[in-house]
C-alpha cells in the first residue's frame, strides 16, 4: 500500500497542475458517475492530504476524497505545459517511478486533449493542458468539507504535519495503549500514514523491540520515534522514494542508493543486519511481515 509520503507528493502534484483549473470530471468506468457529475465543471482550488488519504477540494464545497488502498494509482499525462509524474501508487504494481517530470508527450505541441481511456479508469480529471486518472482505489467519493473533517477526526496526527500539537498528541496516544508498537505504528488512528516500511525501518533505527507494549516505551523514546518518523517521510516527499539507510552505507554516496541499498532491515530477512552482523528476522504480525534485528532491537 502507498505510504504517506506518496500521498502528499500526490496532493503537491494537484495542487501544481490543477489548482485554480475548471475540471472536467468523468468516470469512464462508470462506477464514480454520481459523484463525477457533482464535480465536472467546477474548479479545483487546493489539494491536501493527511495519512493515505487524499483531499481534492472544489469551489463548491465538495471534496473528492480518494483513499488508495493496496492497489490504487494515479496515472497523469498532458502538453508540454503539464508537469507531473508518470504514475504515483501502488509500488507492488508501478513499482518507484514517483518522480517528477514531463508527462505524456511533452514533445506534442498539438494536444487535443487527453487520449481514450485504457483499463478500468474509476475516475478521470482533465484541464486544458493534462489529465489525471485512478484506476484500483479503496475509497472515491464525492464528499462534503464537513464529511471530510470527519475523515480526519478519524484519523491520528500525521508525521507529515509535524506540529508540537502533533507530536505531543502522538505521545499521548502511543504511551496509553498495552499494544505492542510494531502494532501500533500500523494503526492509523494512533499514526497516519506510516505502512509497513517505515514502521520496521523506524523501529531499527531507534533500536526499539517491535513487541515493547507501548506504555512500556520511555516518553522521550516515544518523541524521538516521533521525530525521525517525521524526518523520513519528509524524505520521502523529496526523493518520492523510502531510504532509511545514510549514504555511508551507499555504494556511490553521491546518487540516491539502489533498491537493496536502501533500507536497513525491510525485506531483508535473512541477511546479515547492516549494522551487528546478526541475522534479519522476519515473523507474521498482526497479519502483515514484521522485519527487525533480533540483536540491535533486542528487549531490555
């Protein structure tokens, strides 16, 4: 599944190439159309998001509201006016190509408009200059700014609005629970946005237990799992990529590291830790693969 970072690259990318534009909202699929009619025509003012969830706000006060789940994704295209990136979304299924740049034909200087759609295309976007279609979300639905306060309300502090508020709220909520905190990282209404990537990866590089009860974990702990939380994902919205890993441990320090250079322990069960030489663990929790260093994040 996208992880959060994906999400506010995607709610930038909007806000870049559709803000201020009068949309043309379709759903080619035809599963959206209801909710396509409320919006064709109106003018997207702001993107914004918050976890994996996605915000598109209209000058008649509805939101689209686009939740991606596992297989979810963004395709853009457009003119050479149109900037944006080629497909932001499931990674099981695009793989990292989060990257921004010209889309569709950038060399077209007689664009027509956006091409036939290709696939189950739930809901389609189109400006004067691009497009923009999902194909595989979870959730997509025309809402009220008032449904999607409550969608938030739902929701706990994401890292990506990193606030004193947030941080302090995140504490709260992570210390009151028995559940461990390799659960806990997953739930999105104690942390949104974080997945199972940086949930192991955090974790590591904080050295913490993956089963520690969270009112087990020290409260100055529990600020600085916070805090570096909030400095990956941040990351993560520059690179359109998760690395965890510092360039000491890069091949070429000087270029973003390969896929098997990027990360400490996701994935990479089986081999020897980055850092003690251990053996990586992997283990079923809480019905997701829960990746650490049995030795760096051993209990006390």
């Amino acid at each position: 599944m996208p992880e959060g970072h994906s999400i506010h690259r995607l709610a930038r990318q909007f806000g870049d190439v559709f803000a201020g534009e009068r949309l043309a909202v379709s759903s080619p699929q035809g599963r959206f159309a209801a909710g396509a009619g409320l919006l064709d025509g109106h003018c997207m003012l702001r993107a914004s998001a918050h976890g994996k969830h996605l915000f598109l706000h209209f000058e008649h006060g509805l939101v689209l509201h686009v939740h991606l789940g596992l297989y979810g994704a963004w395709d853009f295209g457009g003119d050479s006016q149109f900037r944006g990136a080629s497909t932001i979304g499931a990674p099981r299924r695009v793989g990292e190509r989060e990257v921004a740049g010209d889309s569709g034909d950038p060399a077209a200087a007689g664009y027509a408009g956006p091409p036939a759609p290709v696939g189950a295309v739930r809901v389609r976007l189109a400006s004067s200059h691009g497009w923009a279609d999902l194909r595989g979300a979870t959730t997509c639905a025309a809402i009220t700014e008032d449904e999607a306060a409550a969608v938030l309300d739902r929701l706990g502090p994401d890292p990506l609005h990193n606030t004193a508020g947030s941080r302090d709220d995140f504490i709260r909520r992570i210390l009151t629970k028995r559940t461990p905190v390799a659960t806990l990282l997953m739930d999105q209404k104690v942390i949104a946005g974080v997945g199972n990537v940086y949930r192991a990866e955090v974790l590591f590089r904080g050295r913490i237990d993956p089963l520690l009860p969270g009112r087990a974990l020290p409260e100055e702990a529990a600020g600085l799992l916070w805090d570096d939380m909030a400095a990956v994902m941040s990351d993560g919205v520059r690179d359109g990529r998760i690395i965890t890993t510092t360039a000491g441990f890069w091949t070429r320090s000087d270029q973003l590291p390969p896929g098997d250079e990027a990360h400490f322990v996701y994935r990479r069960h089986g081999q020897p830790c980055r850092i003690c030489g251990t053996t990586v663990a992997l283990a079923e929790h809480a019905a997701r693969k829960l990746y650490w260093c049995p030795s760096c994040q051993q209990p006390e």
